[in-house]
C-alpha cells in the first residue's frame, strides 16, 4: 500500500521539505542512520467492557528538542554503544530475534537492550526480572528512582543494572511491529524498530523524563482524532502505529499480531496536486 504524509503537518517540516527541494542536486551526503528502538506500551482500557480496545502510553516532547519537538511519540530513542555490552537474558535466543528483526546478532542485542533501556528511563517501567517468567521488578522505590537517574545519566549501562540486582532481561515481553527510517530531510537519521510490550501487572508508568512535557494513557482514535483536528502532531510511524492499535480489540490480541516486517523508508516527493509529501510504501496492509 502506498501512503502520502503531508509535509504541512508542522512550520518546522513543510520549511524542511522545501529547503531540501530547492537544494536541487546539492542536497548534502546523508549521515548513517542511527540504530533506534522505540516500544508502544500498551493496556487494557480501565472499567471498560472487554473487547472495547486499548490504550498506549504516549509523550509529549518538549519544545527544545532537536528532533520532533511538540511531538506526541513512544517511549523510544537511539541505541548507546554500551547497549552491545551482553546481558544476562530471558526470552528467545537473539539468533531468533535476529531472524525477526532481519539484523546480524551484534546490532540486534543492542536493538533489544536499548528498547528495554529506553522504557525503564523514560517512563519507570523495567521489563527485567529474578528469572526468566517471574513477576517484573518493582521499581516503586527511593532505590530504583536513583538508579534510574544513574542510568539516564550514564553513570552505569543496563548491563551492570541488571547484574548488579541478579536480574534478566526480559525479551519475551516485546513483539516486533515495523520498521522506519527517518526520510533524508532530517537532520539527524534513524533506522528505528518499533515494538509492542503489555503494562505489566501491579506496575505504574511515569513521565518522569527531562525529554517530555507530558505523558499518559491515550485511546490510540483519540490521539489520531486530535493529528486530523490540527491539535497533535504525529510523526508518520506514530500515526500508522497507533492506527494499528486502533484496530485491536485489546492488549493482548495487539501484542499477540506478528505483522509483516518491512522496512519503510519514506521519500519526498509531490502528489497530484503538487504538495510535497512523504511516500512511504506499508508493507502488509
């Protein structure tokens, strides 16, 4: 399925788009993406009748970010190097990941490590555990509050966390979704995967995160209703995101799908009317 994203979503995009067409053929080298995991936490609706759908835990970016600022997004972000550093682990063997996510080993354990890294620092949720199908770590505590700061602050990597507190990491508890590259606009590039993990039982996610304004529990229609009123921004693999798990009939039915994995790239270019969009090919659907 080909798919348009208007580049009028934002000032900041649409003025992107336009500086990179008027560069003609001196657009510059395009940097290597950077590898980036990004993961859609999701729950049943509270109180609601069973089969009436899902929510994910979303961010609001602050302003002053350099990349997608004012953005509703995932908790999510680029891979560090120290996330290559092996870590005591739970769940499929990383050659079957590798087989999943189409990455050699190397680059797939890291993929892996910074999804479960970037969920603990943004919103306080640790999918690690004593063994490999125990209940998670509860991390409600002045303790696990400082080692989270440790670990934003790169004082320590997951790797000496999770030894540290005799700890596995938990990858039976994410499904690969999709995968996106950042469009050749951007100044800075990402080859991100995105995936699905269930808000663990008994735990409690925060947005306690310098890199967001606000965070919480959204209806995924509600947050497309509020792209489409002018009143959210979304970036293209958010929106397609969220419009899978509309589609869901609850947690556990979203994060038992294995879809087709392609990656998607999208390109500028102009539609019939001459705007200039983003075109992205959605495998799948």
């Amino acid at each position: 399925m080909i798919r348009d994203f208007s580049t009028h979503a934002t000032p900041a995009l649409r003025a992107r788009a336009e500086a990179w067409v008027a560069l003609g053929d001196d657009t510059p080298e395009v940097p290597p993406a950077r590898p980036a995991a990004t993961v859609m936490l999701v729950r049943d609706v509270p109180n609601a009748p069973e089969g009436t759908g899902l929510e994910v835990f979303m961010l609001l970016r602050v302003g002053t970010m350099a990349f997608a600022p004012n953005t509703m997004v995932f908790p999510g972000g680029g891979v560090d190097r120290r996330d290559g550093v092996d870590v005591p682990w739970a769940g499929p063997p990383v050659h079957a990941w590798s087989a999943r996510l189409g990455a050699d080993d190397a680059l797939t354990r890291m993929i892996l490590v910074a999804a479960v890294r970037e969920v603990f620092e943004e919103c306080g949720v640790l999918l690690a555990s004593t063994t490999d199908d125990g209940r998670l770590v509860d991390t409600d505590s002045d303790y696990w509050r400082s080692v989270r700061a440790r670990l934003v602050a790169q004082e320590i990597s997951l790797a000496e966390l999770l030894n540290e507190d005799g700890l596995v990491l938990r990858t039976d508890l994410l499904r690969a979704h999709a995968q996106w590259m950042t469009p050749v606009i951007e100044t800075r590039q990402f080859d991100a995967r995105i995936f699905v993990a269930l808000m663990p039982e008994g735990a409690v996610a925060d947005f306690d995160t310098s890199e967001a304004s606000h965070g919480g529990w959204f209806r995924p229609q509600d947050v497309l209703d509020a792209k489409a009123a002018g009143t959210a921004l979304l970036m293209p693999p958010t929106q397609v995101s969220l419009e899978d798990a509309a589609t869901a009939t609850s947690a556990d039915e979203f994060f038992a799908r294995e879809p087709v994995i392609r990656l998607i790239h999208p390109q500028l270019t102009r539609d019939d009317a001459g705007e200039l969009v983003l075109r992205a090919e959605l495998p799948g659907r």
